[in-house]
C-alpha cells in the first residue's frame, strides 16, 4: 500500500522471485538510506504493455524534472494495493552529514533490466528492527532534529525492466534521519520545570515567624521596660517583723533616750534660740548649755517640749558662764524619764557614740560616731569682749555629726548612758557653735564637742542646791600674751595687783612671777588657756603637780586647788 510512508514490506516474496533478486550487500558506515518516494510518482498509471529495456542512465549529473514524451515510455511503477491517500506523506528529514566526513561521490552504474513484478529491495533484518535498528514498515521514525546540511544524492532505485527512472529532483534537508530512540534533537519536548522544595519553603516560613515574634516580643518588652507593665502593679514586700532592736543597737538606745530629750525654746532681750536639754530628775531638772538660754536672762521665756510633743514652760535655776552649763526646770509634768548618767573617765577613744537634738530646730534628731578623741582644752564664746562669757572646757570629741541646735543635747556611751553635754562644733572658717565667722550659722564637719558629764554633774548640782558653780583655781594672773612654749605668770596682775595672791595656793606652793608651767599632773601645757581648762576640769580642793620652769631649771610644785564664785 501506499500511505505516504516509505515502501517496506514485512514478508519476502515467492522463493523463484526471490531467487532471482541479488542479494545486495551490506549497508557500510557512509552509505545512506534510500530516499523517499515521491508521491506524484505514485500516481502514474502502470503501462499497458511492458516497455522495452531503459538505456543507461548517467547518474553523476542530476536530471532535471521533465514530463515523458510520446518517443519516450514512462518506467512502469508496481500497482499499488491499496489506492493513494489525498494528502501527500510527510517530509523525513535526512540524516546530518558532519563537516569533516567526505561526501562520497554518486557512483555511475548501468541499469540492468528487471522483471516488472513487485520484490522486495533486500532480505528482511531481524536485527534491525526498533529499537536497535531502523524504522519498521508498522511505525514511522520520528524526526531527529539536527543541523542542516548538505545531503547528497541517494543511490538510484533499480526501476522494473524497461522502466525510465524518473527525474530526480532536489532533495529536502530533512528528509531521512537515523532512528535515535533516546536522542533528543531540538525539537524535543523540555522536561517540565522542577517544583520548588517544601523543606525550603517551611524554612522561609519558620523564619519569617520567628523574626516576627522577635519584634513582637521586643516591642512588649520595651514597651513594659518604660510603662511598668501593662496590668495593676504590687511590690514585692518583707511580712511585718518584730519592731524589737537590741538595747545596746542605735535603735535602741535612741528608743530608750528619746523620752528623756527636750527641744528648749527661749526668747528674750530682743533674741531667740533653739537648742536641747535632757532630764535630770524627777523634779523636773533638766540641764543644757549656757549660751543656750543666756537670751533669757532672768526675764525671758524658755519652753520645754518634750518627745511626745508636749509642751512646758520652765524657769531658770542657774548658770555659770566658765563651764558653759546651765540648769532650768519645769513644774506640773508627770511621767518624766530622767537619763542614766555614765563615768566619763572610763571613756575610751574609738567608743560609740549617739547624739540626740534638735539641730535647725528638727526635734528629736538622731545620729552616731565614734570617740575621735579625750581631754581636748577648747575655749568658746567671747562675743561680750571682755571675756566673761569664755567657757574652758576639757572636752570630749567626736565625729557624730552635731548642729546649731545640738548644744545641750546628751552624748550618749553604748549602754545608752550620758557621758558629755553637747556643747560646740569646730566650723570651717571659724570656731565655736554659731560662729560662721560672718554671722551666719555653720554646720558639722566632723568635729564636735562635748563637756565631760563628771564636770557636770558637779556643775549641775551646784547650781541645783546653790544656783551658783563654784571654780578650781591657782591663786595666780596669766600672761595671755606669751607666745612662748607654756603658760607664763605675769609680772602684774589685774589693776596693777600682785600676780601672785597672797597666801593663795600658789604662793603656798612657792610660784612666783615670771615663771612658765609647762606641765600639769605629767600633762603637757602650750599656753595659759589650756592650764585653765585642766585646772577646771578638777574639783576645788585636789592637788595638782605643776611641772615649771626658772631661769633655765626646771622645778616641780604641789598646788592644792582653791575654790571661787562662778558667774
């Protein structure tokens, strides 16, 4: 049949004309397939009558396409078996000839005379059949796509005996190409585009959402960081414990004092101070400082207020200027805590300390040091000019911070006993309590002074039972010009009386003008302001050792010390 595919038949014909067809040999590497057959070819009408022997063809040269002639028979073509197909076959496209293989030439060959019966060109080839082989008669072979080339000219079929081989025309570039099953030329299908990994696109995912929740958090937490949160807020806090402390503690000794402490108010001769008092008894004695209710006088108010907050008028007992001590008392109170007095010669530098006052009026003001240092001679007060108001006291000192408004307050030992009166301060600038050296008043620096509760529990019991102090003395004036080592007899006493007193201590000891003591009792003197405040932190009646000095030898004298009316 003719179906517009190549002419193969799948079974041999009959052994005679078998016989007679040679054999033809093997197809070798170079050769090339048979050409398709063209389909106008098909369509010619087998010949009536069998035409004579074709002359010999050239087949170097290519005929060119011509229509037969009446002097010239058209070659018989075998009668197909089934009619032709209105469409022509598909162009195959023939096989690529590379560049560097050599086209071989057409060889020319003599056309002998066949028999017009149909034949098979060759022997059938088992081998060559697909997919190791080429194409066979049921299925067409698929177009290989490959580069255009040249293709030369197929051999020549053998046309029946006396056929006219027909007029070979130009030959398609794609006619004919080998068989490749597993080749893909350029016309082949691309594979389908590969889908993207789901583990890839989970990763994507899983990091997208943590940056997400990243910014999410930090936001709520710079936001909670600024704002404190974004519902009610309840502090963490202790449970409530016991509000015991210990006795010997600062809170405890300031729980057990604080009852006993008064914050004075006085006024007077057109002035006013603040300062403190505590308790001496229950008859309502309270003792504070001298330049604390000196604006009273003997006609101004002093009120007492007490920790509790109540308030008190007192009056005044008495004073003495030399000791800067003064007593007052108030009537008409009851529940009155009177402070425990401790022994002052058993301090100890280095002991703790707790101060109680008022300072800058702020009542019932606590604070704590240390002893810094004892027996310190300090002098204070002095406005009045002619010295009558100078207080000589053998101090105490310490670093437990003390403020104008302090004076009079009780220092108070470990067990929370009084051992010193609070009564100045050492200001940067000046010296003294309320002395800023401009009129202004200044505050602690670390070095505060107390006078030495033995010296005033004598004070205050004088002026308790007397309402006066009584003061050790000498017999002897001081030359407080001496800018010598020590404190020196003057030649002259006040009014031009003897420096020495008669039949005083210190004549009786052998003192005389002129002579420079340097030591007390093995203590060492600079000036005559220290000689007074050792001699006054003795009672009337001891004896002292006076180390002196005359004209280059040093002497040694037992003075037993006087007795004279304080002011």
């Amino acid at each position: 049949m003719n179906d517009g595919k190549p002419n193969w038949w799948s079974r041999p014909s009959t052994p005679p004309e078998a016989a007679r067809i040679p054999t033809p040999s093997p197809a070798e590497e170079g050769d090339f397939p048979l050409q398709a057959p063209d389909p106008a070819e098909s369509a010619v009408p087998e010949p009536a009558a069998e035409a004579p022997a074709a002359p010999t063809v050239d087949m170097t040269k290519e005929p060119a396409a011509a229509e037969p002639t009446p002097s010239e028979p058209t070659p018989a073509v075998p009668a197909p078996s089934e009619p032709a197909p209105s469409e022509p076959a598909p162009a195959v496209p023939a096989p690529a000839v590379t560049a560097a293989e050599p086209v071989p030439a057409p060889e020319t060959r003599a056309v002998a005379p066949v028999p017009a019966a149909p034949r098979p060109l060759h022997e059938p080839d088992e081998y060559r059949t697909p997919p190791y082989g080429e194409p066979g008669p049921w299925a067409p072979a698929p177009p290989v796509q490959h580069p255009a080339a040249p293709v030369p000219p197929p051999q020549a079929a053998v046309p029946p005996q006396g056929a006219v081989p027909p007029p070979q025309g130009p030959v398609p570039p794609h006619a004919w190409g080998q068989y490749d099953p597993w080749g893909a030329g350029p016309g082949a299908v691309p594979p389908p585009p590969r889908k993207k990994s789901r583990r890839g696109l989970a990763l994507v995912g899983a990091l997208a959402f943590a940056l997400l929740t990243g910014v999410i958090g930090g936001g709520v937490g710079a936001y909670v960081e600024r704002n404190g949160g974004i519902g009610t807020v309840e502090l963490p806090q202790a449970e409530a414990g016991s509000a015991d402390r210990a006795p010997d503690s600062v809170a405890g000794i300031a729980a057990g004092a604080l009852p006993g402490v008064v914050t004075l108010h006085v006024s007077g001769g057109g002035s006013a101070g603040t300062g403190t008092g505590f308790v001496l008894d229950n008859r309502g004695h309270i003792l504070t400082n001298n330049h604390v209710v000196d604006a009273a006088a003997t006609s101004g108010d002093i009120t007492v207020t007490f920790s509790s907050g109540e308030t008190a008028s007192a009056k005044l007992i008495g004073k003495d200027t030399g000791y800067d001590l003064a007593v007052v008392q108030v009537t008409g109170v009851r529940g009155l805590k009177p402070l425990p007095l401790g022994n002052s010669d058993d301090v100890r530098v280095g002991d703790p300390v707790v101060a109680i006052g008022a300072p800058f009026d702020l009542s019932n003001t606590v604070t704590s040091g240390i002893i810094s240092a004892k027996e310190r001679p300090i002098t204070a007060g002095g406005e009045k000019g002619d010295g009558s108001d100078i207080s000589y006291v053998d101090a105490l000192q310490t670093d437990a911070p003390i403020n104008p408004g302090n004076s009079g307050g009780p220092l108070l030992d470990g067990k929370g006993r009084v051992i010193g009166i609070n009564s100045a301060i050492r200001a940067a600038g000046g010296s003294g309590e309320g002395d800023g050296g401009s009129g202004g008043q200044a505050g602690s620096i670390g070095l505060g002074f107390a006078i030495p509760v033995n010296q005033g529990k004598r004070v205050a019991e004088e002026l308790i039972n007397t309402g006066k102090a009584t003061h050790p003395v000498i017999g002897v004036s001081l030359d407080m010009q001496f800018n010598g080592d020590g404190a020196r007899v003057g030649d002259k006493g006040k009014d031009g009386t003897p420096s020495v007193t008669p039949d005083g201590p210190a004549a009786k000891a052998g003192l005389r003008p002129g002579d420079v003591i340097t030591k007390v009792d093995g203590q060492r003197v600079h000036n005559g302001e220290e000689l007074i405040v050792k001699i006054r932190a003795h009672r009337p009646g001891d004896a002292l050792a006076l180390t002196l000095t005359r004209d280059g030898r040093e002497l040694t004298r037992t003075v037993t010390l006087g007795s004279a009316q304080g002011t």
